[in-house]
C-alpha cells in the first residue's frame, strides 16, 4: 500500500465537557458523517491490539457502551474524575480535566483495505496545555474524499460541527515540507483558521473565503499535494512567512 496519508484535522482549546455530552456529540458527528459518504456507515471502536476491534452497530447503538468502557483514560488518577460509580468507572455527569476520546475505524485493521479510514476524536479537555481535536486519516491518497468538492464539504463539516481554531487537510510529507519554525503553523491544501484576519496576510497566490466567522484558505487547485509538489511547497512557504509573529 502507499505510504501517503492524507488527513482531515481540526483543533481547538479548553473546552470542559460531560462523558454524556461527549457521546451524544459523537453519536451526532458520526450519523452526519453517514451523510457525507457510504465509507462511513459501518464502524469499528478500536482497541489496544488489532483483535479488539468492538462493532458500533447498525445503528450506531453499542457506542454509549463503548464509550464508557473505551473512551476514558484508566490510569488517569481518581480524583481528576468529578463523579465515579460503585466500579470506579465515571458517570455521564462526569468531567476530567483530560477529556474523553473515542478511536475508531471503518475496517478492522486486521483485513484493512485502501478504504480503511481511522477517526480519533478527543474532546472534553480543559487544560490549556493540549488540544481538543477531531482526525480521519485516510489509507489511500486516492480515496473519493479527496475528490476535491468532496474534501470540501467533509472539512466544512468538521469545522461548523466542531467550531474549531484551526484545521486542515494535509499529509505529512506537505506538512514537514512547508513547515516554518518561527510561525509554528501546519498547513495543508485546505486550511482554516478561526481568526479571519489572517486572510489579510495571505499572499495573492492563495485563496481565501470567509466561512463561518472564520477563514478557509487553499494551496493549489484543491488537489492532495505531498512535498513533491515544489510548486505548491514554495506557496506554503509564502503562507509560513505571512503568518509568522510581528
């Protein structure tokens, strides 16, 4: 299989939040993702070892259990939980300082194809010092979510259901190629900040929409790009120095 990796990340800060808030927001996140692609309707919760794979249902009904028994992390100290059960277990009340996380797939890894996509989402985190998140990552740098208008609508749904700070689509080797050490910035062939000043930064090589009250800006003709492509590697270099610190 290829080694490219294209994928879909958006992030945001300290947002404190309920495990039962968390697996409502992710039971609605995933049913829209059925509406955006077929590739999403069956779904793995995914375990420590590639045999451990959970189903999440149909109908997307083992997810609260799942949830409960996967989306936590165990070795973090009892009392950084606001409420435990009688099995030391948190209740839908609870909140953590670290939040709560959800990994899953469409495949299981053991038989994975080039259709395997991975969707990690983090959200219930309060401290400053990490990041809420959501991710799918992608198998195959020619999957049809890449089709640009298809990679479109699936990163504008991420940010008006996440109400992010930023965001991307991306690939590592574009990601290391354009990186700058004083901007400090990620960047992809789509990319969104919620600031949308920055807009007003952006080289004239680079489009840009107001979306939401942020911006969405975009490297190239909407295509995946890699760091092979010196032509769009040099615009995020523009970008990169646009973007650094006054």
């Amino acid at each position: 299989m290829n080694d490219v990796r294209p994928y879909f990340g958006v992030f945001w800060g300290a947002r404190e939040q309920s495990l039962g808030t968390f697996i409502e927001q992710s039971r609605e996140f995933l049913l829209r993702l059925r509406e955006i692609h077929p590739l999403f309707d069956t779904l793995y919760s995914l375990g420590d070892r590639a045999d451990t794979e959970m189903p999440v249902g149909s109908e997307l009904a083992n997810l609260e259990s799942i949830a409960f028994e996967r989306g936590w992390d165990k070795k973090a100290p009892k009392h950084w939980f606001t409420a435990l059960d009688e099995q030391g277990r948190p209740t839908s009340e609870s909140t953590v300082k670290v939040g709560w996380r959800l990994s899953l797939a469409n495949e299981r890894e053991a038989v994975k194809t080039n259709d395997f996509i991975s969707i990690s989402l983090a959200s219930g985190q309060s401290s400053r010092r990490s990041n809420n998140s959501a991710l799918i990552t992608l198998n195959d740098p020619d999957s049809p979510l890449l089709d640009p208008a298809m990679a479109e609508r699936l990163f504008q749904l991420l940010i008006d259901f996440w109400k992010p700070d930023q965001g991307w689509v991306t690939e590592a080797s574009y990601r290391d190629a354009v990186w700058d050490d004083d901007a400090r910035q990620q960047l992809g062939w789509l990319n969104y900040r919620a600031d949308p000043s920055i807009a007003n930064r952006l080289p004239t090589s680079v489009s840009s929409e107001r979306h939401g009250t942020g911006v969405i800006f975009r490297i190239g003709d909407g295509r995946a790009l890699t760091g092979a492509a010196q032509d769009e590697v040099a615009i995020g270099h523009e970008v990169q120095a646009a973007l650094r610190p006054a």
